[in-house]
C-alpha cells in the first residue's frame, strides 16, 4: 500500500506581523513550519507503516525552493519519497489553482491507494484544498478525520461532529483530511536527520505535470484577495464588584449612561 500525504510549508502564526500601510504580510525574516494538521495527518500515516512493512509513504507540496527544508523534515520523521511542485507559474494561487497542481502532481505518483491531508492550513484556514483536490482526482473525500481503520479495498474512519462523531466506510483510493485530535506528531532523531538529507526529492514544474501556465497559479485563480489587516484592539474592560444585585444595579446604570438601554 501507498500513501501520500499532502503538506504544505507555513509561516509560523506566532511570528506573523501585517503591514498596517500594505495590509499584506510580512514574511520577511518570518521562520517558516510544517503545517500542524499535515504534522497529524503525516503522523497518521506513519503510524500504518509502523504496522506493515510493506506501506510506503510519500510526501508531496507545492511551493518555492525552500520547500525542500519541510519536505526532509516530513523525511527524517519517517516518510520514504518527497515531491516538490516548484515553479513561478504556480506563484499566486489560491485554493482552486493549487488544488489543480496538487492534483496534477498526485496524478504523476504511481500507485497511490490513500491520499492523507491536514484538516486546514493556519495561513488560510479555508479547508478547501483537500476536498478540491479529491474532486479534481475524481475520489471519495472524508473531512474532519479522527481515526482510521484500514481494510482490504477499503477505510474505516471516524468523523468528527460538534456533539460527537459518525463512523464511514469508503472505498480506496479516497483522500482523508486529518484533525490534531487524531494523534501527537513524533519527534526526529539525529539518525534519521542526517539520512533524510542523503535521500533525493524529486522537483516538478507546469511542464513536468503536463500544465498549462493558463491553468495554474494567479492566471487560473478566480479569487482574489481585496485586503488584509488586523481587527483593531478593544478597550479595557471593567470589572464589578459587589452582591449579584449591587453589580446588575451598577451594570444597568452604566448602559443608561451610554444610552444603551
């Protein structure tokens, strides 16, 4: 068995600032991290190799060159291959134009039984690259992942619900997207550091993918992103004090105050 996990390199959201005149990001000196959901997603898999010797596991993102630093970090955790989808005409794009290369991308990887996702990435939160990419590929999609049997020909899966979950059975090849309840991600070891920069990751461009420049990046990509910026901060809020009577009295007054009631 096969597994592909798509993973994606992000800004750390800690370090993350706004250009209060631009409104756009500033990732200038911004240290970037695997993605946490595909930290559980690629956990997940590993997991099931860890079970059986004979699954395989591979990686595979879309982004600039630096992509590469994640893509041996997702190798020295465990997996066996890393692909890149590396090239100017995928610049820009958003969910829509990445899902086509991705895509585009697991369409190349031979053999491939189950594509693994994270939930969501924490620099866009949309959650729609998974299910895209399942729709592209013609695949059940399951979202919200918190546990996975796997079968013969089959996946059995736990769905998280806000009051609960449901249990799914699907057919493979089908395409999961992993929640953090699902596991905790392991560590690298030093070992298995200094093999992953010994393995090679394989890089792809539009051509490689048999993409048209027209069908991929900002010229395939229907939206756009009219500003970004930070909320700005609230006031201080007061505390009251007293009986449960002396604070309604003293609340009701101040919403008089304000003409609020």
């Amino acid at each position: 068995m096969k597994i592909l996990v798509c993973v994606k390199q992000v800004p750390d959201t800690n370090e993350v600032k706004i250009d209060p005149v631009k409104g756009t990001l500033i990732r200038d000196g911004v240290p970037s991290i695997l993605n946490p959901d595909d930290a559980n997603a690629l956990e997940a898999a590993l997991q099931l190799k860890d079970k059986d010797e004979t699954v395989q596991v591979a990686v595979l993102t879309m982004g600039p060159p630096q992509a590469t630093y994640m893509l041996r970090e997702c190798l020295a955790m465990g997996a066996d291959e890393a692909y890149l989808l590396s090239d100017r005409a995928f610049g820009g794009a958003d969910t829509c134009a990445t899902s086509t290369t991705i895509a585009a991308g697991i369409k190349k990887v031979t053999g491939v039984d189950v594509i693994f996702a994270g939930r969501q990435a924490i620099d866009g939160d949309t959650a729609q690259v998974g299910p895209q990419v399942a729709q592209r590929l013609g695949v059940p999609v399951v979202t919200y992942v918190q546990d996975i049997q796997m079968g013969d020909g089959k996946v059995t899966v736990q769905r998280q619900m806000e009051d609960g979950y449901e249990v799914i059975e699907v057919k493979t090849p089908c395409l999961l997207t992993c929640v953090k309840e699902l596991n905790d991600p392991r560590y690298m070891s030093v070992g298995a550091i200094v093999d992953a920069y010994k393995k090679e990751i394989t890089v792809w461009n539009h051509t490689d993918v048999e993409l048209d420049p027209a069908d991929c990046g900002l010229n395939a990509s229907p939206t756009q992103v009219f500003r970004s910026f930070t909320p700005p901060q609230k006031g201080k809020g007061e505390m009251l004090s007293g009986t449960v009577s002396e604070m309604a009295g003293a609340l009701v007054g101040k919403l008089v105050e304000k003409h609020l009631v």
